[in-house]
C-alpha cells in the first residue's frame, strides 16, 4: 500500500498544484511545501517498514507480448526513491528563497519530475515500465530549465534533450528486440532468453543497455551535455538532477544491466570498470580547471558517480552496498553544495568563484554550513561518503587489480584538491571592495533546511547499518525464494516422473488387452 501511494503521491499532488491559486505566493508556497512534504513521508515510512513490493498485473499487451506492471522498494530501489523525495522537498524551499515569482509552476514540474524519478527507481522488475518512467523525466527536466534557467537556457534545454532521448533510442530498440524473443518484459524472462541468443547478439545488447545509462550517468564520453545542463537550470533543480536523476543511470546499470548480461559481462567488467574510472578521472580534471561553481559542481558529481559506477562492476554483494551508501552520501552533498552554491551566487550575482568574498568573516552561520558540506564531500571519516568510498576501494582492490583501487584512490584525492580549491574561494578569499555580503544573513527556511542534511551525512557516516542491513536482508529474502523454486522443480520433475510411469504402466495394460483379444480373434477364426 505504502509503495503504491509513493508512487500516486506526486502525480496526484502536481494536480492539486494545478488547481491551487497562483496569486498568493505564500499560499502557494504552503501548499507546494505539503505537496512536497508528503512524498518524503510516505517515502520515509516505507525505509522503516524495510520496503515494500507489489504482484504483477496486466497492463496492456502489444504484438502479442502481455505488458505487466508491478513495483519493488528494496534495497537500491528503497534508498534511491527516498533520497528523490528529500531532494524534491528541499528543492522547493531553496527555490522560494531564491525566486518569489513561479512557485506554482516550478512546484508542478519539480513534483512530476519527482514522480517519474520515483517511478523508475521502484520499477526494477519489467521494463517496458521502466522505459516508460526514464523517458518521461526529460520533459519536466527541460520546461522547467527553459523557464527558471539562465542565459543559455534554450541551447541547455536543446542539448539536454537530444543527448538524453538519442541515448535511449538503442535501449529502445534492444528492449523490443528481447522481448519479442522472450514474449514478456519480465526481468527474469528477458535474462533467460539472453542466454539461448548467440554471443554477438547478447554483446551487441549489453552495449545498447549500457549506452543509455552512461549518457544519464554521464560517463565518458557520453557527458557533454551535463556541464551546460547544471549550469543554466536554477539551482534547485540542479540539485535535483545531480543528487536524483543522474541516479537513474547508475541504477540502470546495478538492476537492467548487471542482471541480465551477467554472463557477457564475465568478459566485459574489466572495460566497464576502465571506463569509469577513466570517467572518474577526467571529471575530476575538469573539475579543477573551472572557475563556474555550477560547472565545478557537475563534473564533481559526474567523477563521483564514475566511482560508483567502477564498484557495481566488482560484481559483489558487500561492493553493491557500499555503491548504496556512497550515492546516498553524494546525493546529501551534491545537493547541499548546489543549495548554498546557490545562495552565494544568489547574494554576488556571480557563478565565478574567484569574485566571491570571504564568507568566513563576513557570514559565519554561511561558511560554517557550506564548510561542513565540502568536508563531507571530500569523504572524511564520520561522514557517510567515507563509508561508501572504502567499501568501493576494497572492492576494487579484491577484484584481482590493485591498479583500479589506486586509480580510485587518486580520483579521491583529486576531489579534495578541488573541493579545497573552492573552499578556499568561498569562503577565504580577499573581501571584494565596495562588499555588503556582511548585511546578508541566511533566511530561516535555509538555515532550517540545511539542518537534515547536515544530520543525515553524520548519521549515516557514524551508522551506515540501515543501508547495509537492508542489502543482506534483501539478498537472505532472495536466497530463500530461490531454494523454494529448487524445491519446487524438483517436486514438479518428481510428479512428472509419476505421471510418465502411470502413464507407461497404462498403456502396457491397454496392450496387452489388445494382443489378447487379437488372439482371442485368431483362434475364434481358426
């Protein structure tokens, strides 16, 4: 019921906002907050009860193939949707603050941009589902850029969405393909009709899944559209694209492709895990060389999501967790650094770190909270990236080549020289002449909110266990079901071996009444 409603909640919500008056900005305000809030209650009240998943029902069937619908919370599913709808609310805040004019709009786009993000991530089971969901986030995502963006707003949206939508045509046409061959979009059925395809075939369509995912990612070379995207969409849905969206694409991977291509990719992993550590590598490069703290911000989440990336293709269990644990790490600091890299472009008019004043001095409650939020960004020990960061490494190191494990070592390092550099120009760099940031003060709401973010890195970092826990739970709950379905087959090959005997010894029976009465006959003839 829980999952069902967290799906329903933002949609039905963006509704409401519809029809709610625009000419009140604060009672739009107040509406959008519930609107967002709720989402986030629900999506909290599912991580307690540990998750929650849905049976399949027909949805509607397409050259013979029955498409169904279910959904699935658990493990990367759960901790992806819950951290959508923390982002979204705070989003909405940020925005009041940096803009009185658009709440409504900007409150029906970023709920139904919530919605579809939600919506892929709890779907993991059939893929038409999925597919759908993934295509539908490019909408929201682009109107809302082409109205709240920037100055090149129209060249980012254009960009955005070619890049976005070409990524998916091969995902399209290489779900149709096997599903035709499978006669279902079933994650399971889709696996076990991979398997009787030849290995060209089951190459040609790891790599059609997995382009599209990298484009979302991004991966190298599929990036290029990130650095201008971030960068001309308002702050808060950066945050939203970073911490949120750019998910999908490391999800794709750990549920559509590792699953499905896992025997292909006994041969492939080791390129994969290249790439994204090159990917990795190259992001953090770019990171250095900006001085647009937008731009600075996207490749940083781009090197930071290579890594992530590099440790699902350890193909472990324990990595997969870790994996959890850092995109739940990076999805709090990526989003508090565009939230207050926001603000301080807000206060100097300026997106170039080299003009901002010394906050340190001049706004303390400022520096403090946008300090903090770059340490944790850095993956120090205590905070939740430094958890999800070392489980990653080891899982590099076990995979048989300690050369990955450096790799990711110097990419970590990387991102402490940038994220250094950029507290070096925030908050102590000379005080610009003719400054009056010492009159600026942070509003309540942004004060407010920075409060979860700064608990929820400190509390998963000292206590990982609800991320971790909920991986071993999954996979006891698995390995249950699977020595169900063992026992199960072997009591149906049990059955059938009883039905061919009774089958046999009845057939032996109506034979040898046959050849009796022949005989019967015979005789009678003679």
């Amino acid at each position: 019921m829980l999952i069902s409603l967290l799906l329903i909640m933002p949609f039905a919500c963006s509704c409401l906002m519809l029809a709610a008056s625009s000419r009140d900005v604060n009672s739009t305000f107040r509406t959008g907050l519930l609107c967002t809030a709720l989402p986030l209650i629900l999506a909290t009240a599912l991580v307690i009860s540990g998750g929650q998943q849905t049976g399949s029902h027909s949805w509607f069937s397409i050259l013979g193939i029955n498409i169904e619908f279910s959904l699935y919370g658990h493990d990367f599913s759960l901790w992806m949707a819950w951290l959508t709808a923390l982002l979204s609310f705070l989003a909405f805040i940020y925005f009041k603050a940096a803009l009185s004019f658009g709440v409504k709009k900007f409150a029906i786009g970023l709920l139904v941009l919530e919605g579809a993000i939600i919506g892929a991530f709890l779907s993991s089971q059939n893929i038409v589902q999925f597919l759908f969901f993934f295509e539908a986030m490019i909408l929201p995502s682009a109107i809302m850029i082409a109205m709240h963006g920037g100055l090149k707003r129209k060249r980012a949206v254009i960009i955005f969405s070619l890049y976005t939508m070409a990524g998916s045509i091969p995902l399209l046409f290489g779900a149709w393909y096997l599903m035709l061959k499978a006669g279902s979009d079933n994650v399971l059925a889709l696996t076990e009709t991979l398997k009787t395809l030849p290995i060209a075939t089951q190459t040609s369509l790891l790599f059609a899944f997995s382009i599209a995912f990298a484009v979302k990612t991004p991966l190298f070379p599929f990036h290029s559209w990130q650095g201008i995207s971030y960068s001309e969409a308002p702050y808060p849905l950066s945050a939203v694209l970073s911490g949120a969206m750019a998910k999908v694409g490391v999800f794709g991977f750990a549920v559509w492709v590792i699953p499905i291509f896992y025997n292909v990719l006994t041969e492939y992993y080791i390129y994969f895990i290249s790439i994204a550590l090159f990917s990795m590598l190259y992001g953090a490069i770019l990171a250095l060389k900006q001085t647009n703290i937008k731009k600075l911000l996207a490749f940083s989440s781009m090197s930071h999501l290579g890594l992530a990336v590099a440790g699902l293709f350890c193909l472990d269990d324990v990595v997969n967790a870790g994996v959890a644990v850092m995109l739940v790490g990076h999805g709090l600091t990526a989003g508090g650094l565009f939230f207050f890299g926001g603000i301080v472009q807000r206060w100097t008019g300026s997106t170039d770190i080299k003009r901002y004043g010394a906050f340190a001095s001049t706004n303390p409650i400022y520096a403090a909270i946008f300090g903090f939020i770059s340490i944790a960004a850095i993956a120090v020990p205590c905070t939740v990236g430094f958890v999800g960061e070392f489980l990653i490494l080891q899982g590099l190191f076990k995979s048989g080549f300690a050369f990955f494990a450096l790799l990711g070592g110097i990419g970590i390092v990387f991102s402490a020289a940038y994220m250094l550099r950029l507290m070096k120009n925030v908050l102590f760099g000379p005080i610009p002449e003719n400054s009056r940031l010492g009159d600026i003060s942070l509003s309540h709401f942004e004060s407010a909110a920075a409060i979860p973010i700064i608990a929820l890195i400190l509390y998963f970092g000292l206590h990982p266990a609800p991320i971790l826990n909920s991986f071993e739970e999954q996979n006891k709950t698995k390995s249950l079901t699977e020595q169900e379905m063992r026992e199960f087959e072997e009591y149906l090959e049990s059955l059938q071996f009883e039905i061919e005997n009774l089958s046999k010894n009845h057939m032996n029976a109506d034979t040898l009444e046959l050849i009796d009465e022949g005989m019967e006959e015979s005789s009678n003839e003679q």
